[in-house]
C-alpha cells in the first residue's frame, strides 16, 4: 500500500465513490480525457479544491485509470478515475490531523478526542455532489448515477464547531465503527439539486451523531458562503 492511503487510513477519513449507475468499460475512450475531465471539473470554492488536482505532483497512469495521491499538511488525500465513469477517493478528516499546524489542534490531539466538523463536512458534501452534477453535465453517467460517501473511524467521534462564536448546546456523538450512505439518482435530478442533495446528506449524517433535530434549513447559511465564495 502506498504511504499516503496508509496515512489516511490510520485515523478518520472518507471514502467516496461517484459511478454511473451502468457499467461501460471504456465509457471514457481516452485515458488524458479522464485527467481533462478531473482538471476542468474540479470544484474551487475555497482555498483548496476537490478533488485537489495538484499540478506539481505526477499523475499516475494505469490500465483503464488516472490517479493522484497527494499530502499537504492536515490535507491528505488520493483519487482514482476510471474510464468507466468510476471515482473513488480516499480522503483523511483534517480534524485527525490539523494539530500539525494550530494550538487549538494541539491541546485536542492532547486530550485524546475525535472530532468531526460540522460545517467543514457541509462543505465538503457540498463540494462533492457539486463535483458529481458537473460529471453528470459532461454526460459522463448517462441517464442515472450513484453516490456512496463512507466515514470511517467514527466510533465515540463528537460533532464540534471549531468556531469560539457558535456552540452546540449538547454532546452529539455516534458509537457506530463506519457510517456509510449510498444515493442512486437520475443524472437530471442530480444537476437541479446539488446543492439541496448535499444539505440532506448532511442532516442524515449529523442525525448519526444523535443530532436528532437537525434541519437542513440550519446548516443553509454555511452552505450559501460557500457556493458564493464568502470563505
């Protein structure tokens, strides 16, 4: 195994398939085609984009993929796509990591708590079902496509804010090992509602945590800062 998917996978960390809902093996024909569409659709709505496509680092190249792993401080991620339409990534919780580089990740890394960030994770779902509409806009899925987004390393993880201006007003913790969720969806349904997709991904994610009366109309303002670059 390559060092950097063993880094991941030591401590919490994503792992995201994005596929057509019908296999076709050589649904890409060209293999530099797969690398365009990576680097043209990528999503840049903050300062580090996703998937990253990192410019300096080498593309790996195999028999029907194109793949990237790479590592920058608490960002630590590797993808893989295929040129039946496949995505997969394996993507580290910066919450696991981001002591490298703050006091505050510092002293929780101290304190032995995992954490998982609740309007990091509406961005990053946000991000992702953006990524996948405009793969499904490239006619990459045909007519119906699937989502599965697991996290891993969630047993006794607590939902925290990591904002001094906005609080929980309780403990939302989950004790489940992995949390997968798996959406099948026709293409034109998933270009007309990314983003409200994403929001509902987010509320049954946070619902795990026993955040049981979460609404996505709560998380909406992260998620519209974001979509309209208010970072």
């Amino acid at each position: 195994m390559h060092p950097i998917m063993e880094k991941i996978k030591s401590k919490g960390h994503w792992k995201i398939v994005i596929r057509p809902s019908a296999f076709i093996q050589n649904r890409i024909p060209e293999l530099s085609r797969c690398k365009m569409l990576i680097r043209d659709n990528k999503v840049q709505l903050r300062g580090w984009d996703y998937p990253h496509y990192d410019i300096n680092t080498e593309i790996n190249t195999g028999i029907d993929y194109v793949e990237q792993l790479s590592e920058f401080l608490d960002h630590i991620e590797a993808w893989r796509f295929y040129q039946s339409g496949q995505f997969i990534q394996y993507k580290a919780l910066w919450e696991d990591w981001f002591e490298a580089r703050t006091a505050i990740g510092r002293q929780q890394q101290s304190l032995s708590n995992k954490y998982l960030s609740v309007t990091g994770t509406v961005y990053l779902l946000t991000e992702i079902y953006e990524f996948a509409s405009r793969l499904g806009a490239k006619g990459i899925f045909g007519d119906s496509c699937e989502i599965l987004i697991t996290l891993f390393n969630t047993k006794n993880r607590k939902l925290n804010t990591f904002d001094s201006r906005r609080h929980l007003f309780a403990e939302y913790k989950t004790t489940l090992s992995e949390i997968p969720r798996s959406v099948s969806l026709k293409t034109t349904n998933l270009l007309g509602r990314s983003a409200e997709l994403s929001l509902e991904h987010s509320v049954w994610l946070f619902q795990r945590f026993n955040w049981d009366d979460i609404k996505p109309e709560t998380l909406k303002e992260d998620q519209i800062e974001l979509l309209e670059k208010r970072l």
